[in-house]
C-alpha cells in the first residue's frame, strides 16, 4: 500500500479490510478509497460521543443545617454606632512599632511589689493609657470631636478601654486618667473587665470617652486598622508583641519585643502630621516610662 493511500485511509478512518481493493496483486489504489468516501462510506471505527452533559444542580436547601438567632440589643447597637462612623467620618489608619523591652522589664521587676501594695497586677494597659495622655496634651485634636460646625477640644482624658464580651465588644471608659496613678488605671480596668464578664455595665460607665484604646493583642492579632468610637476622633489600636530582629543604634541586631501600634483618626479634624507625631509620642513613652514621670 503506498504511503499516500495508507494517509488517507487514516485520514478518513477507515478499515482496509473493508476496501475492494482493484490494483495489481489485490492492492489498494487511490482510486479504491476514494470510491467508498464519495460512496457515503463511514469508517468502521467511528470515534464515541461525547456524553451529554449534564445540567447543573440548582442550589441545595441549607435551612436545615443553618440557625438563625435574633440579634441581640447590644450587637444592634454597636452594627449601628460602627456604621455610623465609617458613614461619618473622614477615617484614615497610620502605623508604628513599639519596642516594649522596656515595659516588660518595668512589670517583671516591680510585679510582685506592686500586687503586694494594690492587690492587683500591673499589665500593660495602663502603661498605655499613660502614654496616650502624655500625646493628648501635646496634640488636642487628637482628644477633640466635631460638633455641627465647631471643634471641640478636651481638657480632660477620659480614655475608653475596648472589652470583648461573650456578647460583643464594650468600651468602658476610665475617666481623668491623667490625674490617675497606674494601679488607679489598673483597677478601673479590672472591674470594669469584671462586670463586662458578668454583662453588668451600664450606659453611664460606656459613655462620655475622649479616646479609646483596643487591644486586638490579646487575641493574637498582628496588624488591623480599629474604628472609631464615635463622636471621638481617635482610637489607638494595639497588637500582640513578637519577637523580631532590629537593627540596634550601634549597628547591632538583636531580637527585641516589638508591637505594631495603628492610630485610625478622623481626617477632618486631624491632619497627618498630627496623627504621625501622636505616634511617635506614644512609642516614645513606652520605650522610655521615665518621661512620662518626667513630663519630658
């Protein structure tokens, strides 16, 4: 069989066996299976069809494996009041990072002295809470709200401690923080803590904050951009502390307790060069408690 024949047997699908074959000693010719293709010959090896395909199922009923619970008054209330904030205000984010060696070193050593007087362990809120009234007295927009056209600001610091409840997230506030000591700070957020648990705030002990604080650490949480806690103009969010390799002043690298810090603020209150140095305030203190008891 030439090879040109074979190609168009294989071309067509076609048997051989099944061509009358009319060339010399009873080979295949051109002409033999050129005569059963214009014949309407089909090949004996006809590829198979495709399956149909088949429809697609439309969505399963899940009602049975889903709940559906009543949103409860305090979740409505916080949907509300986030919403609103993010309707309202003009919300930006910045970040920074804090070295807490010298925080850590500050509990470890006075701990156990400090429970001893106060009844009550020294943690790092209150550090923070310090920390923040330091920079609200050299920024007072950042402790400001907006009020129909006018600008509020603040000479008190009345600062909100973000709790998560079984039943949602709560903001108690500790009020004249700058007129409070650490273990005074340490112990409105304990029972405040307490009664959050136990689902006994009231209104009154949740109302009337200058700036609030919300420590996503304590869950584990690395970075985020917090919301505001309307009408404020500021929330400080902290975050969990992770060993991390820095660069010393000297050159030297060594692995330091390090925190990302994220200020979420109102824009139009409260320019970027504001929110950046309140920052930078913040981290100062904390890297370095003695200027806060310096004032420096």
């Amino acid at each position: 069989m030439a090879p040109a024949v074979r190609k168009l047997i294989e071309d067509n699908g076609l048997d051989p066996a099944t061509i009358p074959a009319t060339g010399k000693g009873g080979r295949l010719v051109k002409g033999d299976v050129l005569k059963i293709i214009e014949s309407g010959g089909q090949p004996v090896s006809a590829p198979a069809a495709a399956p149909a395909p088949t429809a697609p199922s439309g969505p399963r009923p899940n009602s049975e494996r889903e709940e559906r619970v009543k949103m409860t008054r305090l979740r409505k209330i916080i949907a509300t009041r986030l919403k609103e904030a993010q309707n309202t205000a003009a919300m930006l984010t910045t970040f920074n990072e804090v070295d807490m060696t010298s925080v850590m070193n500050a509990r470890k050593q006075y701990q156990d002295a400090f429970v001893k007087k106060n009844g009550i362990k020294l943690g790092f809120m209150s550090f923070f809470a310090k920390a923040c009234v330091t920079a609200l007295k050299e920024l007072p927009a950042v402790n400001g709200s907006i009020e129909g056209d006018e600008i509020v600001y603040k000479n008190y610091y009345d600062i909100g401690v973000a709790v998560g409840t079984p039943t949602g997230l709560v903001v108690p506030v500790v009020r004249d923080c700058d007129l409070k000591d650490l273990a005074a700070i340490e112990a409105d957020i304990s029972g405040y803590g307490m009664k959050a648990r136990d689902g006994k705030l009231t209104m009154a002990e949740m109302t009337g904050g200058t700036f609030t604080i919300s420590n996503g650490g304590t869950y584990g949480s690395m970075m985020s951009t917090p919301i505001l806690n309307a009408p404020q103009s500021a929330v400080l969010g902290m975050h969990n502390i992770v060993q991390r390799a820095m660069v010393m002043p000297d050159g030297s690298i060594q692995a330091r307790p390090m925190m990302y810090l994220a200020l979420s603020y109102d824009h139009r209150i409260i320019d970027g060069r504001e929110a950046v140095t309140f920052l930078v305030r913040v981290k100062q203190c904390l890297e370095d408690p003695a200027r806060m008891l310096y004032d420096v």
